[in-house]
C-alpha cells in the first residue's frame, strides 16, 4: 500500500476493537492522517464508505474473539494442565454460564416472584447436593430482610413444612436436572395447598418445571472434574440474587432498618482496622 494508506492499516490492526469504535475523524487523527486518506483507504478494500468499514472491522474482532472463547470453553483439563490453564478454562465457563442465563432470564417471570416473596407469610427453600448450598445462601439473605424463610435439605422436613404452607406462602425448589425427586415431591406438595410454587432449573421442560407455577431457567455446561450439576450453582445464585434485589427493592424501608439493625448487631465481632 502506499505510505498514507499503510498507516491508516497499521492503525487498525494495533487495535481492531478500538478502530471500531472510533469515528472517520479519530481515525485520521490516530494514524496520522486525513479523512479524505480513510475515504481512499476504504474504496481500496472494496468498501462504499468508512461506516461499512467501521462494521466490518466489528464484525471480525467479534468472530474472531468468539472462536478464542468457545475454543476456551469447549477444551476439558488435562491432569497435567497447569494452574494457569484451568483458572482460564474454569472462570470462562463460569462467565459465559452467567451469561447465557442473564440473555434467557424471564425478567417478567422474576417480577412476579419478587412479588410474592415480599409478600410472603413464609418462604420455604429447598435442594439436595449443591442445590442446597444454593438454598442455604438465599435462607440468610432472605432473613436478613425479615422475610420469613427456611431452608432444608431434608426430604422429610421439607415435605412436613411444605405441607404447613398455604395462600400467600411461597415454595422455591432448585435442581439442575429438574429431575430430583425430592424436590419436586415438596414443590407439588406445597402447591397443593395453594403456595406459589418456583422452580429453578437449568431444564424448562423437565418435571419440577411441570408442577412449578413459576419456573426461572438457569445455564449449565459440564467440564473435566465439574458436572453440570456442580457447575450450574454460579448461574443459580445469579438468578436468586436478582429476585433477592428486586425483594429489597419493594422493601427498601424494612430492608435497610434490618441491614442497619444487623450490623449492629454484629459489630463487636469484627476486629479494628490495623489489628491482627
């Protein structure tokens, strides 16, 4: 290319993602050049102007970036990899996860589970295995809130509190699978007596989804050494922590007297700045 026109290509593959946001006059500036050079530049590869340039860069830099990811993504982790490696492939799975469940999320769906939890004479949580950490964490939040809630990983404790519930009470059931049979025995079980059942599943069409009220769909992708299971508690606390917000949010006066209440409370336990 001759010089002018090299500079202005030069400009662009030091940073693509950048060239594609910046306008026909920063472009100019960035390489040195004129607009009328970014004109000629881009009638030399074929384009009608700077704007079906500006796209076409886009356009690349995103293709290009998605095939460093799902490469990334799609690799499992090899005994002999080293940490470096499977930090990379752990914590992209786990942002792309994250991801895919916030694009599917039903935020109207999320509305009216807020809704009724802040509503809520009582809220009853329940998982097995990795579910019910989940469950656990959302217990503490929720009380923390003053709502009412309880969590259990007892088959048994839970079909007994779920049987206790009734209008104005909500039951959440979450597992991956949707496909556990205690849970879905408790979130049927406290539908039939007239709470609001939720379940939150990574399957839409699975069993717990069918006796649900109200389904929130979660994302889950397997990797070496992490089931889907294991790997879909990132994408579960995603989803139960924007219902958890959007409690606050109805709740905002109750919530922040009990947040200050509580950290008060608690205080005396934390040791002053500067202390080891």
């Amino acid at each position: 290319m001759p010089e002018a026109l090299r500079k202005v290509a030069d400009t662009i593959l030091d940073g693509p993602a950048d060239a594609a946001r910046m306008t026909i006059v920063d472009l100019a500036e960035r390489s040195g050049t004129s607009t009328a050079t970014i004109t000629r530049f881009c009638r030399a590869l074929g384009f009608a102007g700077y704007a079906e340039l500006r796209v076409a860069i886009a356009t690349e830099t995103g293709r290009v970036a998605q095939q460093t990811w799902e490469t990334d993504i799609g690799q499992e982790i090899l005994p002999d990899d080293s940490l470096d490696r499977v930090l990379s492939v752990v914590s992209g799975n786990d942002i792309r996860l994250i991801q895919e469940t916030r694009d599917q999320l039903d935020l109207a769906v999320v509305e009216k589970v807020a809704q009724a939890v802040a509503r809520a004479g009582r809220v009853l949580l329940f998982g097995v295995s990795s579910s019910a950490a989940v469950a656990s964490e959302m217990e503490y939040r929720l009380q923390r809130m003053r709502v009412p809630t309880w969590s259990r990983s007892d088959a048994h404790s839970a079909l007994t509190d779920a049987a206790l519930l009734g209008q104005g009470d909500v039951a959440i059931g979450i597992s991956h699978s949707g496909r556990t049979r205690e849970v879905i025995e408790v979130l049927a079980e406290a539908g039939s007596h007239g709470a609001i059942s939720v379940a939150v599943t990574s399957q839409p069409r699975s069993p717990l989804a069918e006796v649900a009220e109200l389904v929130l769909t979660t994302a889950s992708r397997a990797t070496s050494f992490r089931s889907e299971g294991f790997a879909a508690i990132h994408s579960q606390l995603l989803v139960l922590d924007v219902v958890y917000v959007s409690v606050a949010q109805r709740t905002y006066e109750r919530t922040k007297q009990a947040f200050d209440v509580t950290v008060r409370a608690v205080a005396g336990h934390r040791l002053p700045e500067g202390d080891i």
